[in-house]
C-alpha cells in the first residue's frame, strides 16, 4: 500500500532544489499503485502533478495537490528483426542508465541523447533531444494511462505528434495522460549521427574506422560535463528556453545590426536562433539576482541558493524582455511551471 505523506518538501525531487511543498505526495511503483493514487486525488479534490527527475520543472510555490513520483521499473527486449531490436522501459528508468545499458548491450542509436537527466517517462514529452538526435528518431511507441478513463493506450510515432522539443502531451493531450513505458527501435549495428558541429569538430582527427558509438558517447559526456552545471551542485533544469524559430525576414533583420547571429536553417522559410547566444549578446552571461545565468551558458538558469522557482522565474522575465528589446525576439520557456 502506498503512503500518502502530507505537507512533502519537494526540495530532492526537482533539480533546481525549490523548497516547495506539496499538499501530499506519493510514490507509485505500478498501474495498481497509480490507479489508486488517482481514486485517492479524485476523492479529496486535489490537483495532480507527475514527476519523473524532475529536470524540467519550475516549482514557484507550494503545490496544492498530489504530486505522484512515477517508480515503475524494468526493461525488455520486446522483439528483433534482422536489423533492429525493440526495447521497453518503464517510466520510472533514469534515462542516463538506460542509454549506459544499451551501449553495453549494443543496441545502437542513443549514444548522442548520453547523461541527459530525468527518467524515460518524461523522454517523449518534449520529444528530448541533444547532438543532432530526438528522442523521435529512436521511438517506437509508447502505453500511457488516460486519467478520466484509466484505460492504458498505445500510442504510435505519428500518435504523439513530436516536435521540436514538444508533442502531443504538451498540446492537445496534455495533462490527459501518464505515460508508463517507451519503446525505443535501436539498431543492431552502428548507425553514427554526428553532423552537429560540437560533435564534428571533437572527431576531426579521430579516422574513420575509430569512431564508435561509444566513442560519441564520451564525447558527448565529455562536452555536456564542460558546459552544463551539475545539478547536484549548482541546481538547474539545463536549457532554460528553447531555441527561437523565426522567418528568414527575421533573421535578416536582425543581420543589419548583429552581423554574426547564429541561425541553423529549418526550411526556405524559417531558421532556428540559438537562444544561448541571443541571452549572451543582450549582457546577461554571469548575471546573478537569487538566480543567475551560468557564466559558460548562458542558456542555463541556476538557483545557487535553493531558493523557490519563483526566483528563477524572475530573473527568465528579465531576460525574455530584454532578448525582445534587443533583437524582436520572443523566447519561450522550456520547462514547465507548477502549480
Ligand atoms: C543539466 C540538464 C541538462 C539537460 N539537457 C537536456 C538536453 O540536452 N535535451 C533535452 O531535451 N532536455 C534536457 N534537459 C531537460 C530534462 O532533462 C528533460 O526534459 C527530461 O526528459 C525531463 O525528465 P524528468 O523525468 O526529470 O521530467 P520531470 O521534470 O519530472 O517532468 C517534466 C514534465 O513531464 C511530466 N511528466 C514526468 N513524468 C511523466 C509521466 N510518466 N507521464 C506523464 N507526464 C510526466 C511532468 O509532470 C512535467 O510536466 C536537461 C536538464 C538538465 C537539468
């Protein structure tokens, strides 16, 4: 039987280390745990909220609510064919694990999404992505429970509608469904991704016939560990806001007065600005007020003191009106915000 612990100090279940709490809080280890975490937020009225590593959310206030911690554990080999195999997770893996143990195994095809943080549950989500690589280039599907009806439905590629860090749970689904198990199609030989700059430029003296996936993994370790700050240490929830798309007649514009903005281009139409260099050319790098925008990234909000997400969110209004000053740029926050 699951506790129900009242008043909970969400502190060590969200990365940035927001001292909030939750009305009650709850572990849950499989579907029966769930549905009865459900019936007992129904029967008192309480709002929900899911955690995975709690990686990306902001946690501005107390939540008055449930918060439910999704544990449910385990991974298979569902199926092979001559080429691939079919691995089923539970929601509750750490992602960074589960990428660790399939290079052991040599299922190829996550090496460049290697040490990002959270559990697989969140993966599909914001459609994960890092080094040239989403989490929908490796997916093949995915069960959820549906809140209203506690019925468990699969959902196909095309089903969860991925995009650029978003999908359908964040859209039209969203808060609809708990996601209980992803089903990756990996490769059973190496099929390297590493087109993304970083990546090249850390290959260009390794031949061809020494890049492994394995290879690319420490590589990718290696560059993340060099700009990212530990959570552990220096709480935050990585990137802060995703990378602005916008018309090429944008880009043009911003041109005139900012020579070198990077831009990666999407289409004839469109082109994707790097938000870190946007936050960094308006002044922002090394910025500290309670929050602070980490000195080797700008993209990246720290909350150094542990103070409440709420000091975070303050210091992402600043710079949101200042990148739009600076450049007619608006930027989108990444994760999420509770309550
Ligand atoms: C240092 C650092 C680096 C990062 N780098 C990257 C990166 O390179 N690329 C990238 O894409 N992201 C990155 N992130 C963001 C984060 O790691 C991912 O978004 C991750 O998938 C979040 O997983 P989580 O389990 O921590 O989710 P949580 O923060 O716990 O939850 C995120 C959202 O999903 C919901 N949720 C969680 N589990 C479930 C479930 N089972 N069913 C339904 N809803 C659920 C939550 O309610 C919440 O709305 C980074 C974060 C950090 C701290």
């Amino acid at each position: 039987m699951s506790l129900y612990l009242p008043h909970f100090n969400l502190q060590n279940y969200n990365t940035l280390a927001s001292p909030v709490c939750a009305e009650f809080f709850v572990s849950v280890k499989d579907e029966v745990e769930l549905m009865a975490a459900l019936k007992f937020a129904k029967e008192n009225n309480l709002p929900l909220l899911f955690l995975g590593g709690g990686s990306n959310i902001v946690l501005h206030d107390d939540f008055p609510g449930l918060a439910i911690h999704i544990q449910f554990m385990g991974k298979e080999l569902v199926r092979e064919d001559l080429e691939h195999v079919y691995i089923k997770a539970a929601a509750g893996e750490n992602w960074s694990d589960f990428v660790d143990y399939c290079l052991d195994e040599q299922f190829w095809g996550l090496e460049n999404l290697s040490l990002i943080p959270g559990n697989i549950g969140a993966a599909p989500i914001q459609n994960i992505g890092a080094y040239g690589v989403e989490l929908k280039d490796v997916f093949s599907e995915l069960t959820a429970l549906e809140i209203k009806s506690g019925l468990s439905i699969t959902f196909t590629p095309e089903a969860c509608q991925f995009g650029y860090r978003d999908s359908v749970f964040k859209n039209a689904l969203k808060d609809q469904f708990i996601i209980t198990s992803v089903t990756f199609k990996l490769t059973k030989s190496p099929s390297l991704k590493i087109h993304y700059p970083a990546l090249r430029d850390a290959l260009t003296n390794v031949s061809a016939d020494k890049i492994t996936p394995e290879l690319v993994s420490q590589i990718v370790c290696d560059i993340r560990r060099s700009k990212l700050p530990d959570p552990k240490t220096i709480p935050n929830v990585g990137s802060f806001f995703k990378n602005p798309i916008v018309s090429t007649a944008t880009l043009s514009a911003i041109q005139q007065s900012f020579p070198n903005v990077v831009a990666y281009p999407i289409d004839d139409n469109s082109v994707k600005l790097a938000a870190g260099w946007l936050i960094d050319k308006a002044g922002w790098k090394g910025f500290r007020q309670g929050a602070a925008v980490h000195e080797q990234q700008a993209l990246v909000l720290t909350n150094p003191y542990r103070l409440s997400g709420s000091a975070v969110l303050e210091v992402a209004e600043l710079i949101k009106a200042s990148v739009l000053s600076t450049f007619g740029v608006e930027l989108e926050q990444e994760p999420r915000s509770y309550p």
